[in-house]
C-alpha cells in the first residue's frame, strides 16, 4: 500500500469555492450523486468533486456542460460576489 502523504494535494482555489457551492447545491437540489452529473457532462467523479470543493478551476467548454447537464444558466453558477473579486480580476486586495 501506499502512503498517502506522498500524494500530492491539489491545489486550492478560495476564489472559486462560491462556484463549487453553487454546483453542489443545484446538484443536489436535483437529487443527482456526483457520479449521475459526472456522466452526463463526460468527466469522472472525481472531477466533479474537485469543481465542488474549489480544488479545480474548470474550461469554458466544462462550466458550458455543467450548466446544461444541471438545468441552469452560468449566471446562476457564477456568484455576483466572484465578479468582483480582486483574486479573480488581478487586483490588489
């Protein structure tokens, strides 16, 4: 077996938690497990797990295919409050 501590973590990205808790709410207001969301959007499971924790900061394409597969809009997935974000525009906090 190997030692987990030699895996090496992903990276974490706080400004993109909003989004993650965004995926997650819509997903589980559908009742969908992350595996059902996975397969309708073509990704692991594990991938959608990462976009939810803000551990993963996902291509146009993907965020396109999430939206569809969870019946919403990017409006309703990206956060006013991350359109303002100094983290995310490149500006000084």
């Amino acid at each position: 077996m190997g030692d987990a501590s030699n895996v090496p973590s992903l990276p974490r990205y706080p400004e993109l938690e909003p989004f993650g808790d965004a995926v997650r709410t819509r997903r589980l207001e559908l009742k969908l497990s992350q595996e059902r969301l996975a397969f309708q959007v073509g990704v692991s499971s594990n991938y959608v797990s990462t976009i939810e924790r803000g551990r993963c900061n996902p291509g146009l394409l993907r965020l396109v295919k999430l939206a569809a597969a969870l019946g919403a809009t990017l409006d309703d997935l990206v956060p006013a409050s991350m359109l303002s974000d100094p983290r995310i525009l490149g500006q000084p906090g």
